[in-house]
C-alpha cells in the first residue's frame, strides 16, 4: 500500500464486503469442513483463503502485513464480482451462497 488513504479505502471495502463477524465466519468454515464422521481441527477448517478472512477480522488494521492486504484486496474484488452488493438480500443459489460465505460475505445477511 503506498499510503494511509490507500490503506484506509481497502479497510472500509474489506469491512463493507465481509459482513460476516470472526465467530460467525468461524463456525462457517467448521461446518463447511465437517464430514459425517469427522470435524476438522478450528485453526485449520475451511479453505486458506477463509483462514487468511479469519485471520484479518481478528486484527487490528496497524497490524496487518503486507499479505494481509493482498489478500483484503482479493477479497474485496472477488466478493464485488460474485455478489450483487446493491440488490441483497435475494434467494440465492446455495452452492455460490457458500462459495461468498467462505469469503466472509452472507448474501442473505442484512
């Protein structure tokens, strides 16, 4: 990030498309992972990308590394693509309900 501004733009977009809090993300990414007969461990359910969302929704932005912005500005651009931010809630597909939700973004969340 090359400045303050920058970096208090990507924070906001990071907030305003991650509208799922770090407990409530968690839990997702648990149940997500689970089996019939087996549940992963907490720090290493759901895929990276969901542990990276994690990871940041638990810091404090004078925190956040490099790779964590990298990653907020993944985030934020895959999340504005897969999800009409101006239009939800509506009834969504499941599968790309899920998809959003491992990204820390509820399209069926006011």
């Amino acid at each position: 990030m090359s400045d303050a501004l920058e970096m208090d733009a990507l924070w906001e977009d990071f907030h305003r498309v991650v509208n799922m809090t770090s407990a409530e993300l968690a839990a997702w990414l648990r149940v997500s992972e689970a089996g019939e007969t087996t549940e992963p461990l907490p720090d290493r359910a759901g895929p990276e990308t969901g542990q990276r969302v994690l990871a940041i929704l638990q810091k404090r932005r004078t925190d956040l590394t490099e790779d964590d912005l990298r990653v907020m500005e993944e985030v934020v651009d895959a999340v504005t693509e897969k999800a009409d931010l101006e239009n939800e809630p509506v009834a969504e597909d499941t599968d790309r309900r899920h998809r959003l939700m491992t990204l820390g973004h509820d399209p069926l969340k006011g």
